[in-house]
C-alpha cells in the first residue's frame, strides 16, 4: 500500500470524540479490501462500502477515509484496492455487526482499552452473531450445487 491516499475525505468534522469514548462507544480503524477482474468495478466498490454503507449506518460516526490506489496483481490477474478507515462505532454490539457485514482484512482497536459487558449485552451480541451466521450459510448452500450440498454436509455430520 502506497504512503498516500488517492482520494481522502474527512468526515464528521468538529466530533467530540472524546465525549463518545465516556459514552461507550469505540474508536477503531478499519482496512477493507476488494479484488475484482475490473479496475473501475474495484473502486467503485471501495467507494460503496464508505459512501453508501458506513456513512449511512446509525450507530456509526466516520471520522475519515483513505482510499488507495487500485493495483492489478499481475500474477493471478485481478485487481486489489483497500480503504482505510477511521471510525466511531456507538457500542460494542453495533462495532461486531459492523465487522461482521463488511469483512474488513484488518482491524486496529484505538480505544478504549476494555470494554465490560452485561450479560444481556452479551446474549444479543450472540444472538446477532448467530443471526448472521445463519444468514450467510444458508445463501452459501442455496448457491451449491446438490452434489456440492450433499458433500459439504457429510463432511459437516462426520467432523462432529
């Protein structure tokens, strides 16, 4: 990754960010990479994923953006591109859904240095998790073939 953004927007100018901290909330920053066979469908993407996702999402303050550039892997021919990006996230429970829905390849915890839960903080984040993982699961299997299904779930019963 180059040491300068081709594009870098700062958002939410002015947050007391300290203030959200005593609040609960945490500040992180997040590395979210896409690859793509198309160099414009690459950026786009990254573009989407801050644009049209994150800033929209309501437990969420974006403090900034850094959009690298989009480099072709010779090798295995496809395009890679990362966005950098700095964030509030209000609580604990909304910051994994966040990891989660949007899959970042790295994640650096700024602050704070501990988070407590309560117990029914914690089964909703479960629940969540849980809700998710369902999700994703079930459109992975739907996407399978029925010989592909009838593999993968032998091997799911026989791993137990």
């Amino acid at each position: 990754m180059p040491d300068s953004p081709i594009l870098e927007k700062r958002f939410n100018e002015g947050l007391d960010v300290d203030k959200y901290l005593k609040d609960g909330a945490l500040l992180s920053r997040l590395f979210i990479e896409v690859q793509s066979n198309d160099k414009d469908a690459a950026e786009t993407a990254l573009k989407r994923v801050v644009f049209d996702g994150l800033s929209n999402e309501k437990s969420v303050k974006l403090i900034y953006a850094k959009l690298y550039d989009i480099r072709k892997d010779e090798e295995l021919d496809f395009f890679s591109g990362v966005v950098e990006i700095k964030l509030l996230v209000m609580e604990f429970r909304w910051f994994v859904s966040v990891v989660m829905r949007y899959g970042p390849s790295a994640i650096e915890l700024i602050e704070p240095n501990e988070v407590t839960l309560t117990m029914d903080e914690m089964q909703s984040l479960l629940a969540d998790v849980s809700e998710l993982t369902q999700a994703y699961s079930s459109k992975i299997m739907s996407l399978l073939k029925d010989d592909e299904r009838k593999e993968l779930y032998g091997k799911m019963l026989s791993s137990g």
